[in-house]
C-alpha cells in the first residue's frame, strides 16, 4: 500500500483536517486515524465520516486530573539533570512534554528526553509537522506548569524581554499557566546586572523561581551561586504551585510574622516591656500556615503555647528580632505585629543594680531601636512582595496609620486603636482598619482569629492578582 503523508495532502484537505482536530482536541494525525478507522467500520464511501468528538483531549483522556507540566531543556551543562527530573515528575503522576532549546541539544539529545518523556520531544519552532501536528500555541495552552531547567542567562533574558525567536520562548511568551524557572549559569553570569535585572523582571512579571544553588560549578575549581537546583527540589516547588489550591491557597509562600513584645534589659533581672500578648500575631501565623503557607514566626516574649505547623523563633530584643528576620529572608510576605519596643537602655548594667541606703535612684539612659518594618520595607534585593506593617494609636489613628505607612516604606498598614478602654491590647477581640495607598477599610470588630483570616484572604487574593 502506498504510504501517505500529511503534508501530501492538497491545502484545502490540511485546513479542514486541521479545524476537525482543532475542534475535537486531537492531533492532526490522531484525527486522521479517526477518520480511517470510522470509514472502515463504517464500510463508508470514500467520504469523510463526521467521527464523534471524545470529550477531552487525548491527554485529558488519560488521566482527567493529571497535571500537566512542559519542560523547557535550556543549554546549560545542567540540561543532564533534567533528564532525571523528568523521571521524577513522571513518578509523581504529572504528564511531562518537553522542549528542547537548539543549545540544549548540545547537552542531550531528542532521543534521550523523548525516551523518558514516553512522546516525540519539540525542538523548532519552524519545523512543518511539529506545528501542524501541535504547534506553539497549543503547546503553550496544553501546559499547567511550564519548568525551564536549566533555565540560562539568555533564555532568562530573551523571557524578560518578550522575545519570541526560537520554539521554546514562543511558547514561554504565548503562556498563561505559571512557569518556574530552574536557573544554572556561572556565578559571575548570576551576579551580573543584566541578569539581575532580568531576574527582577521576571518575578515582577510573576515568574516563579526554585534555586540557583550555592556550590562547585562545572569548570574546575569555580564555586559560587550558579547550580542549578536539584531534580528533587524543582518538583518540590513544582508540587508547591499546584498545591495553591482553593482551600491552600498560600500554598508555596513563604510569610514572616513577627509578634509579641520586645523586653530590654535594664540589667540581668530587671527589663522594659509592653502590654502587647502576642495573640495577634500568633493567630495571622496559624491561618497564614492552615492557608498552606511555610510560615517563619519571630515571637517575643509571650504566654501563649507554641504553635505548630510552623517555624517558631523566639527572641527577647528588637535587636534579637532584627537579627531573626533578617535570617528568615528571602520570604514572599512579612508581617510586622510585633509591638517592638522603640528604645533600649543605653546602659543596661551587667549585673543587678543594688539599691544603696541613701544613694541617688539610678538613671535609664534610653537609646533608639532599630526599626525592623522600616529596615525590610527599604530594602531593595530581598524585599518580600508585600509587606505588612501595624500601627498602635491612642489618637488620631487613620492620619497616624497614613503618616507610618508612608514614613515605614510598608505597603499596607493594619491600624488599630489600642487606647485602654478598647481592651485590644491584650484582649481577645480585634478592631483594625486597613490602610493602603488606595484608601482605608474598616473592618469589623472580632475576634482576632477572625481578623487573622480576613487578613490572610485578602492577601490571597492580592497575590492572585500577580
Ligand atoms: N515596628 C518595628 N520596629 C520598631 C518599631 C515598630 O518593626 N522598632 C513595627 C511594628 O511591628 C508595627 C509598626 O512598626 O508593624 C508600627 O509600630 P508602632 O508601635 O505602631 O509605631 P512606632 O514605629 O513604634 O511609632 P510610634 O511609637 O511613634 O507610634
């Protein structure tokens, strides 16, 4: 029998062959054995029988929850890791399609990625039977995660500048699911101002990041920022994208709290301190972790068990808590609730101060602390996205909050009126209004558990937005 091949067929053939598969969701060739199978049971005529339209696509078929992920291979000596991580995608239940980028085939071959795959690997953008078969938009479309690893320098370049060249940007630039990005370049390519600009970019745009890491590099005796992330760690944060589900839907962020009272120390047994109990800040931890968050809470001083399902860190000073949020960073969203102390004792005795028989009282010289929202809302590599200040007034609450917000570089500022007869200090229920650059919110009086999941919602959907 004389073999035919679709690019053999007249124009007119290959439009209409094209709309029926584009209609049911199968491949051009798929559609045709369609087509020829439902002829020969039919005993047809020669005439194109209309063949029933399954469904969902034929990947869909397989496995109607299956998520699937399109793994762009960069050229990178690190492209070898990524033969590996298909395998592990694969072991986790997820559909894997790969792209190769011309360099990447410098690395491994079609062959190699297209075994493991388990389907025909994609390499060019212009290749006739790729893209009537499937094609970058479909590719694009067919993906619930795009991985780029080893994602290089310039593919991190072109993808920050839209551009759209070869098979894997086109389909990069004509994505709407989320991508994460597996970075491997040299440590000085890393550091470069190009590429951290780049890099920059493409968190702005939303892109999600896993690794590099810290060690040896591919050329002798290098070592610094550059490896790329291990298979296992990408599928991790892989798993963390698809996590962030309606019920999780802080799942794959990391969120910093810090909450409670800072003491300082007048000498060993003796210290400054504030009413603040730590309820607050310790319940928007809990509902930002129950929200699927990887929540670091920097806690001071409080009576209040400690929670789980979290990292808890306890420190006594503002300069202890500086210290531990500066440690905690990189975070994707920090919350300042602590009521940090705003000075220290500038001569805080080594031992207990004795009281003498006739001697003057002793004298607190007071020094300034540090101002930890203000120092992380200023900085300019690690800022987490959004960052969450509160303000305590006993007057003048709104202008206060406003003045702070634009005073602390913060991004949203929780006010509440902490005079003592509205009991907040220390209470249970909570009244806050939310002050942002677009206006100012007054949210209920309730509980603080309730305002800790108000808060942690309309984060939620602030980042959705991203
Ligand atoms: N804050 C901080 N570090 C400080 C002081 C305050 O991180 N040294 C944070 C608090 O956690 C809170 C916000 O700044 O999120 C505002 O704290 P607040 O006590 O209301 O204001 P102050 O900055 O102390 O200013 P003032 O005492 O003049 O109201």
């Amino acid at each position: 029998m004389a073999s035919l091949t679709i690019r053999q067929l007249d124009d007119r053939l290959k439009k209409l062959l094209r709309l029926r598969a584009a209609k049911s969701g199968r491949s051009v060739e798929d559609e045709v054995r369609t087509i020829l199978r439902a002829a020969a049971d039919e005993g047809s005529d020669g005439a194109l029988p209309e063949a029933a339209a399954p469904k969902m696509t034929r990947r869909a078929d397989a496995a109607p929850q299956t998520k699937r992920v399109l793994l762009i291979i960069g050229g990178g000596i690190a492209a070898y890791k990524s033969l590996d991580l298909i395998r592990r995608l694969k072991e986790r239940g997820l559909s894997v399609r790969c792209i190769l980028t011309k360099a990447a085939e410098h690395f491994v071959t079609p062959l190699s990625a297209g075994a493991l795959v388990g389907e025909k690997v994609f390499t060019d953008l212009f290749d006739p039977a790729g893209e009537f078969d499937v094609g970058h938009i479909r590719l694009a479309r067919e993906a619930d995660l795009i991985v780029v690893a080893p994602a290089t320098a310039d593919l991190m370049a072109k993808m920050a500048n839209g551009h759209a060249d070869d098979l894997a940007t086109a389909v990069l630039l004509a994505a709407s699911s989320k991508i994460l990005l597996a970075p491997a370049m040299n440590p000085l390519m890393w550091s470069n101002k190009a590429t951290q600009r780049n890099l920059a970019q493409l968190a702005a745009d939303g892109v999600a990041l896993v690794g590099p890491n810290e060690g040896e590099m591919a050329e002798s005796g290098e070592r610094g920022t550059g490896r790329m992330a291990e298979p296992l760690e990408i599928v991790a944060a892989a798993e963390k994208i698809f996590g962030a589900t309606a019920d999780k839907p802080l799942a794959g962020k990391h969120i910093l709290i810090t909450a409670g009272p800072t003491h300082e120390p007048i000498d060993p047994v003796r210290y400054i301190a504030n009413r603040s109990s730590g309820k607050q800040g310790h319940a928007i931890a809990a509902a930002a972790a129950a929200a699927g968050a990887d929540v670091t809470l920097i806690s001071g001083p409080v009576n209040l068990p400690d929670p789980t399902g979290l990292k808890l860190i306890k420190v006594e000073t503002a300069r202890e808590m500086l210290n531990a949020v500066g440690h905690a960073l990189p975070a994707d969203i920090a919350i300042f609730a602590a009521a940090v102390a705003d000075w220290r004792v500038a001569n805080a005795g080594e031992q207990k101060i004795k009281k003498k028989a006739g001697e003057k009282t002793p004298e607190l010289s007071l020094t300034e602390n540090p101002d930890i929202l203000s120092t992380i809302a200023h900085l300019t590599a690690k800022r987490p996205t959004l960052v969450i200040g509160f303000a305590a007034e006993t007057e003048n609450v709104i202008a206060n909050a406003q003045s702070k917000l634009a005073r602390k570089g913060c991004d949203w500022i929780l006010a509440n009126d902490v005079s003592p007869q509205t009991g907040i200090m220390g209470g249970d229920n909570n009244t806050v209004q939310l002050v942002t650059a677009d206006g100012v919110e007054r949210w209920p009086t309730q509980t603080k558990q309730d305002v800790a999941a108000m808060l942690v919602a309309r984060i939620a959907a602030e980042i959705s937005k991203s």
